[in-house]
C-alpha cells in the first residue's frame, strides 16, 4: 500500500480509538481526565498518534515522506535546542530514530513491533527526566499504572501501526497490493 492508503487506514484507526476514548472511556472505566475542552484536545491528540503511526513504520525507507519526516523534525528539534529542552531533544531523537536502526522492511513490519515499539516509546518518555514519575527502582505496579493512565494513546499507536500492517498485506479483502510495492 502506498502513503494515501496508510494514511486514510490511520484515519480510520485514529478515529476510532479517539471516539471510543471520548465517548465509552467514563463507562469502561478509562476516562479522559479534564473539562470537556481538555478532554476533546485529548482525543484530538488521540487520533493525530493514530495517524502518525500508521505511517511511521515506512520511515525504514527511503521515501519522500521519509524525507520531509525528518526534515520537519530537524527544524523541530533547532527550535526545541533553543527553547533549553535538551530532555526533549534527546527523547523525540530516540523515538525518531527507530525506524531506521534495522534494513527496510525488518523489525518495524512485524506484529511483535505492534505492542513492543509504542510500550518502548511509553516507558522512555515516561522515564525520562521529563515526566519522570518512577523511583529509581522499577515496580511491576508502576509499569500496569502507567499503561492504564495512558491506555488510548498506547492503543492508537498499536491502531495506526496494525492498520498499516494489515493494508502491507498481499491480498486484502478487495484491494490487492504487488508484491513488489515497495
């Protein structure tokens, strides 16, 4: 599938993560915390994860989205440079980087990377010195409260990847991907 495709499926998948977190996460017992003007910028950002990380795993390739990727973050991380947020340099150049440790098509186009990826992403930012909210020493009930309190952005990640591994596929339903589409 090309950059449309797997930019219409993350919309999909984005949308429908930040609905559910917007309109069943109070009953599920996962609600977005705020006033109702927070909890809508929330879902917004709910479904912009979605979104991106439906196209994040081409990042591997080089491509024109690739290309612009990283020169948008580069004008992003001079301005953050000059602002003094050294943490968040350092931590948006750790997840920046990752889809370009492994060769094309390696590590970031399997299921495991679905669940893995964004629960790495998660626990480097929330250890970072920039939210840090754990002690020095790890505890296995700071780990499933953490992934609770940021249940619906872990699972647009997790969205936006599949949906674009499931539209990588051959055949699908009724549209049929070459083989040699990348």
């Amino acid at each position: 599938m090309e950059f449309k495709g797997h930019m219409l499926g993350g919309i999909i998948a984005g949308a429908a993560v930040a609905s559910a977190a917007y309109f069943v996460g109070e009953k599920a017992g996962l609600p977005l915390l705020g006033a109702d003007k927070e909890r809508q910028i929330a879902a917004g950002f709910i479904f912009l994860t979605g979104v991106f990380f439906s196209i994040y795993p081409d990042f591997d390739r080089p491509t024109d989205m690739r290309s612009w990727f990283y020169r948008l973050l580069f004008v992003g991380l001079l301005t953050l440079v000059f602002q003094h947020e050294y943490e968040l340099v350092g931590l948006v150049a750790i997840i920046a980087i990752i889809p370009i440790l492994g060769y094309e098509q390696s590590s970031s186009h399997s299921w495991v990377s679905v669940i893995l990826y964004p629960a790495f992403i998660l626990i480097v930012y929330k250890t970072s010195p920039i939210t840090s909210d754990f002690s020095t020493s790890w505890q296995v009930q700071q780990i499933i409260d953490l992934f609770v309190d940021q249940f619906w952005w872990w699972l647009a990640c997790m969205m936006g990847w599949a949906s674009h591994l499931i539209l990588d596929c051959e055949k699908l339903l009724f549209i049929e991907n070459d083989k040699d589409h990348y």
